[in-house]
C-alpha cells in the first residue's frame, strides 16, 4: 500500500509549530540550561552504546511534543510499518524499499510479490563468506598461481561512496588485502591506481546496480583491456567478478554467470552496502567484521521501529533536522565527526541524504510550497576548527551541527583522546555560550588594553552563541556501532520524506545529464553537431579545438 500524502504545512500540527515557533525563536538556550536543571537529561538519550545528546538545541520538550503531533498526523507510524514489510513506497519507480531486509535476522520472514526474500539474501550472504575466506585465506588464486594481495573495486555513487566509507572508517579492523576504489570516469585516478597494481595478484569487484552506468563501465573496460595486456580472456573468471542485478549486461562483459553477486532492485544504490556492493568491505575486514556491521544496522532498526516516537533517536533526529529547515530556513547543515576515520562520512551522507530528499514534488504530484532536502557538509573535528568552524561561529548563517564523538580510542592512546574529544566538547559549548561584551570587556582590561582600543575590538570579539549542535557520543568506532551510525542516518532520511511528504526513493533529477552527456559525448568524437544553448556550444568547440 502507497504512503499517505499530507502536505504537512496544511496541518494544525504545523500551525501550532509556527506559533511555537514563534515564542522560543529568540530564546537563548544559555537561560534555558540556567532555568533548567534537567534540560541536559531530558532532552538526551542513552541507548546501548550511544549517548545522543540533543539539549543543546533551540528546542524544548513542547517542540518535540508538536512534532509528535505532526507526525501522528501524517501517519509516520504507518509508514514505518510500510517501510520494513516492504510496501512499494518508492512509487514512482514501483519499488519496495528494503535495505533492512539485508541486515534482517535468518529468521525473519519479509515479503515483496509475496515470496520471502530473506533466503535469498542468506543465500548470497553464503556466497560472499565463502569468496571471502578462499581469498583472505590465499586459497582462490590469480592466474599465475599467486595469492590476492589487492581489491579493486570499480563502482560510483552508491556503488562506491558506501564501501569505501566503511573500509576507510573500520581500517583498524583490515586485514593483508589492499583495497582500492577506482570510481570517478578520470583517466589520471584510474591509471594512478593501476599503476601500483600487479595483474597477477589483483582481483577486480565491477559494482553497479544498473551495469549500464558511464563511469563505471568505461573503467571497467579500461581495467580489463589493462590485464588482458598480461594476461588471457580465460583468466578474466578468475579475476572479475561482478555485483549487479542485469545479469545479462554482466555476462555479455565477459564475467562468468557463477562470479555474479546479485543485488535486487528492491535494493536502493545509496543504501545498498548492506548487500553484496558490500563484498569489498567483507574482503578488507573479512566477513565477521562485515556481519558485525550488518548487525549494528539491524539493532538500529528495531529500535527505530519498535521504539515510541519521545524515545526514537531517528525520529528525533529528524525532528531537529526539520525545525532547522522548514521554521529557523537554515540552508544546511554540518557533520563533524571526531574521528579521522570518518573523513569520507559527510560525503557518504551527501548522496544518502541529498539524493533521498531533494525533490519539489509532494507525493500527491503537487509541488511543495515549502523546503525540503538538507544540504550536507562537513569534515572531521580538529581540523575542521582549523578550516571553517569561523564561519559556524560568528557568520550570519545558523548551521545545525552533528558532532560524532568516540569514548575510546582504537589504540588507547589517551591523550590523544582526551584532547580529541575535549575539543568536540569545548566546540559545542563554545557554540552554545558564545561571548558576550561583558566577558570581552573583563578579558582586554586585564589585558591591560587601553578604553579606546576595548570600545573598537568588542564588538569583533563579542559572539552571541546560541548555535545549536546535537552530539552522538558512541563507546568505540567498531563496526557493529559504525552499522548503527549509517542505519540511525538512514532512517533520519525516511523520517524527513515522510513529513515532507515527498518520495526519497527516486532519483530523475540526475538521469538528464546522463542523457545529454552521451550526446555530447558523440559530437566530441565524431563531426555530428546538436543544437544547444550558445554557452555549451562554444564550450565543446573550445574543448574540441585544444584537446590533442
Ligand atoms: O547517480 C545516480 C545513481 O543512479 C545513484 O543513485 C547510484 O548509486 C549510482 O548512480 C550508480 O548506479 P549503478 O550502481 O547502477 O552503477
């Protein structure tokens, strides 16, 4: 059955958000924290191994208690139930939506057009355990008898920015294989990887869902014309395989119907890690570390299924994220986890968050007559105090920050640590207290800094604070709490398109451009000569008369 379609700002619940709204935009959350002794306890939430403290946000209980409302209203109850029995919500491609069905335990039973897909998943989860032993153990071999010693794994967007993430946020965990991840359509990435590569001992994964897409399969050929260079058409089974649902396109590449991981189309591409597009991060971790991963995924979503919405840390999430959005007009937000293993995260969540939610169109067909979408940014603290931290300070622009913070570190190494996370902390308290005159004032006097000089320099010095960050406090990267970060994110996302009422589960915006770069492709190779518009015309000439 379809998800209801409520435009949410036709609601009371709504209204009553914009009279609240209205009576706490201009508050300081410093007086809310000093009238309130347990501010920092109510509105925070302890959950395994996740301390998600949100209290220091321009909110209080009665916002979240309206956001209940509106939720209620637009039938968000129904719509979880929707989501995980594997209704088609993604309508407009008539798609179930069940990237939770991967990370579902062996004895769940989950249905799209009534047969239960569970046994397939465990039937190719079988598969990739069993490739990822025989190549970590050295037992599967290249074609001159060596052992593997490197993955490449050729893939972009949803096919690349998932693994790649997760293999660079858990590499404590790898083990002897090097993991390579060849994605953009650039020649210079491609052929600086092959460059280090050995033919004999490199095994290739090609991952795309549609094994139709550009980049991909340009590199793909580009990789394999590179090996052939050494090696035979009938080695091609033993060093590519592939992972895709047109299995026809894959066979007709030249990869054997048996080196096929398949993936189902009820497996969106920005959430498709869980299945076998993540048979790079088995290989890297091996399958242990990946079924943890899968199990931190699963344990999210019982909690944001089963959990009432006060005590759902997705929905409350989302809760925050739209306040932002559609009531305080933030443009964007930032994520900035404390961590360097988590360099690739905010881009990861660029294309889960951004090509989930921004649409214009509400699910009745209608436009939307308010915000959607989030725009996402971010980099890892310290050094994103280095870099743009300024700007989240003292510019005019309000950006609701994420702060992701590990207790303990994968080395022990303390004091690293203890700085680390001490400046995660100070930041979020800097953001919330700012500076006022006052506390300027006292600070140049006793600098012994003369009256003329303080009146010019305080108003530079003087912040207001107020800045609102949300902070996700977790033991210890692993991948069983990494799994719970990405599936915590995941559901945020269908939370925010279900109020919103728009369909997250499509992607038209970026098919045009694939269709007109083939067209411009094949006027840049070929005399044939379309019509476009002055500027892109005299761009491909240019281009067409310097290249050589
Ligand atoms: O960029 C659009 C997109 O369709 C993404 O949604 C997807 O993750 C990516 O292209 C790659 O698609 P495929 O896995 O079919 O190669």
């Amino acid at each position: 059955m379809a998800l209801q379609s409520v435009d949410p700002t036709k609601t009371k619940a709504w209204e009553a958000l914009k009279t609240h709204f209205d009576s706490v935009k201009d508050a300081h959350m410093k007086d809310w924290f000093a009238q309130d002794n347990d501010r920092a306890k109510t509105l925070s939430m302890q959950w395994e191994d996740f301390y998600v403290d949100y209290s220091k946000n321009r909110i209080t209980a009665q916002t979240l208690h309206l956001f209940e409302i509106l939720a209620e209203t637009v039938g968000l109850k129904d719509a979880i139930e929707r989501y995980f029995e594997g209704d088609r919500i993604n309508e407009t491609e008539e798609r179930a939506v069940l990237h939770t069905a991967l990370r579902a335990p062996k004895s769940a039973k989950i249905y799209v057009d009534n047969n239960d897909v569970v046994p397939q998943i465990y039937k190719v989860r079988a598969k990739i355990e069993a490739f990822t032993n025989a190549v970590v153990d050295g037992e599967k071999k290249g074609f001159t008898n060596k052992a593997f010693t490197d993955i490449v794994s050729i893939g972009i967007g949803g096919s690349n920015l998932g693994p790649s993430m997760v293999v660079e946020a858990l590499k404590y965990y790898k083990n002897h294989l090097n993991t390579h991840y060849i994605h953009n359509v650039d020649g210079d990435h491609v052929f600086e990887i092959l460059e280090q590569l050995n033919p004999e001992t490199t095994l290739f994964i090609i991952v795309s869902k549609s094994f139709s897409t550009q980049e991909t399969i340009t590199n793909a050929n580009t990789v394999k014309q590179w090996f052939l260079e050494q090696a035979s058409e009938a080695d091609i089974a033993t060093h590519f395989v592939a992972v895709s649902s047109n299995s026809e396109l894959v066979k007709k590449f030249g990869i054997d119907q048996e080196n096929i991981f398949p993936m189902w189309n009820w497996v969106g591409g920005r959430f498709s890690l869980w299945s076998a597009v993540g048979l790079s991060i088995s290989l890297a971790l091996g399958y242990s570390n990946y079924e943890a991963l899968l199990h931190g995924g699963y344990k999210m979503d019982k909690h944001f299924r089963t959990r009432s919405f006060d005590a759902n840390i997705p929905v409350i999430l989302s809760f925050i994220s739209i306040w932002y959005n559609n009531f305080f007009k933030a443009e964007t937000e930032a994520i900035i986890p404390y961590s360097q293993h988590l360099n690739s995260f905010s881009a990861y969540l660029q294309q889960a968050i951004m090509e989930s939610n921004g649409k214009q169109v509400m699910r009745n067909g209608k436009a939307a007559s308010f915000q959607t979408g989030n725009i996402i940014w971010g980099a890892p603290g310290t050094n994103a105090q280095h870099a743009f931290f300024q700007l989240i300070h003292q510019g005019t622009k309000l950006i609701p920050a994420d702060f992701i913070g590990f207790a303990n570190s994968l080395y022990g190494n303390k004091v690293h640590q203890n700085k680390l996370m001490s400046s995660c902390f100070a930041q979020t308290e800097a953001l919330l207290k700012g500076k006022t005159g006052d506390e300027v004032l006292f600070e140049l006097e006793r600098l012994k800094i003369n009256d003329d000089k303080i009146g010019q320099l305080t108003p530079f010095k003087t912040f207001e604070g107020n800045k609102p960050t949300t902070t996700i406090l977790i033991d210890q990267l692993t991948p069983e709490s990494l799994g719970k970060l990405i599936a915590m994110y995941e559901h945020k996302i269908f939370v925010q398109g279900v109020i919103w009422n728009i369909f997250s589960y499509d992607q038209f915006g970026v098919e045009l451009g694939k269709q007109l770069e083939g067209r411009i492709l094949k006027e840049i190779q070929t005399s044939e000569i379309n019509k476009h518009d002055a500027s892109t015309r005299k761009l491909i000439d240019i281009f067409k008369n310097l290249t050589h």
